[in-house]
C-alpha cells in the first residue's frame, strides 16, 4: 500500500484492486477505517502487453509502483465516491410511490 495526503490534509492509502488486461482499480482508504463509506475509486487504464491478451492480468505492485505523485493526486481529484453518502431513509416529497397490485382506487 502506498500513501497520498490530499490537499485537505487527509492521508489515504492507496491500493490497487480487480487488475485487469488493461485496466485496474485504484482505492482510495480513508484512515477512518471504520468504514468504506469515505472511500473513493478511480479506474486506470493501460497500453502494456498485458492488454493484447484476454488471459493477462496486471500486477497491482508494479501498477502502483509506475504511478507518479502526479499521478495518484490527479487519480484522486477526479475519484468517486465506493458508496452514496446521500442514501434518504425516507422517500422524497416528490417520489411516486406505486400501489399493489388490486389496492387503492
């Protein structure tokens, strides 16, 4: 795993995830760590030789290691977020929420 302290001054751990032919996942963890809720993604993709075979795999090492401090701090300002944080436990004023089957009128 590797580090970023992002501008905020929060310092994710960065790891590479579900690698790829041609692409990889790279997570940002937030130090929380009590929860993957402030986690955030990014996706990279590569033009190796990896890439021209449906068998070949990246190696998450080597991924993370050919990544510049460039690199990880442009993957970040442009992550998402792993989970919504904006989840409503109750239905918005304006949802349409659908009878049954055979109920209401």
């Amino acid at each position: 795993m590797r580090t970023y302290t992002s501008s905020e001054g929060t310092q994710w751990g960065v790891t590479v995830v579900l690698p790829g032919a041609s692409n990889a996942m790279i997570v940002f963890r937030h130090p929380d760590g009590g929860t993957s809720g402030r986690d955030r993604y990014n996706w990279i993709l590569t033009h190796g030789p990896e890439s021209r075979s449906v068998t070949g795999r990246l190696d998450p090492k080597k991924v993370l290691d050919a990544l510049s401090d460039a690199d990880v701090a442009q993957l970040h300002r442009r992550s998402m977020a792993v989970s919504r944080t904006d989840r409503p436990s109750t239905p918005r004023a304006d949802a349409h929420v659908s009878q049954p089957v055979g109920e209401g009128g």
